[in-house]
C-alpha cells in the first residue's frame, strides 16, 4: 500500500515541465530507492508518468535505452 501512495504522488511529466528534469528525476529516483524497486522496472515505471509527446519520443529511443536506467536518465536529460 505505501509503494501505491509513494507511485502515485509522482507527477505526470509534460513537455513544459522539461526545464526541472533534474528534479523530477530525482525525486523519481529517490522514490525508487526508498521503495527498493528492482533497476529492471524503473525505466518502465517512469514512462508511465509522461504525456503523449513524451510517450512518442520514448518509443523511438527505447531499443537505444535499451531499458538501463541510468541510459534512460542520460538519454531524457537531452530530449
């Protein structure tokens, strides 16, 4: 039930809100340390926070990512 509260105060990621990817990442991450959340779902995990242009760009650059977190960080920093 704790691990449902902590997902679901994560908000959703939009285009605009880019200029914080930092933080947003952060507390993302901080999230998945403190629920223990196993690397291989984290990727999966985040994308479900984004919008559709969001969801558009992660569709062309997961095989890159190729679902490796610290990639995926790297890889939206620079979208």
């Amino acid at each position: 039930m704790q691990e449902k509260i902590a997902l679901q105060s994560i908000h959703t990621l939009t285009t605009e809100e880019m200029i914080q990817i930092d933080q947003w990442l952060s507390i993302l991450n901080k999230t998945f340390e403190d629920l223990e959340f196993p690397p291989l779902y984290r990727v999966f995990q985040a994308t479900t926070y984004f919008n559709d242009e969001l969801q558009i760009w992660y569709e062309t650059t997961k095989h890159e990512i190729n679902n490796d977190w610290s990639s995926f960080c790297d890889r939206l920093k620079q979208y």
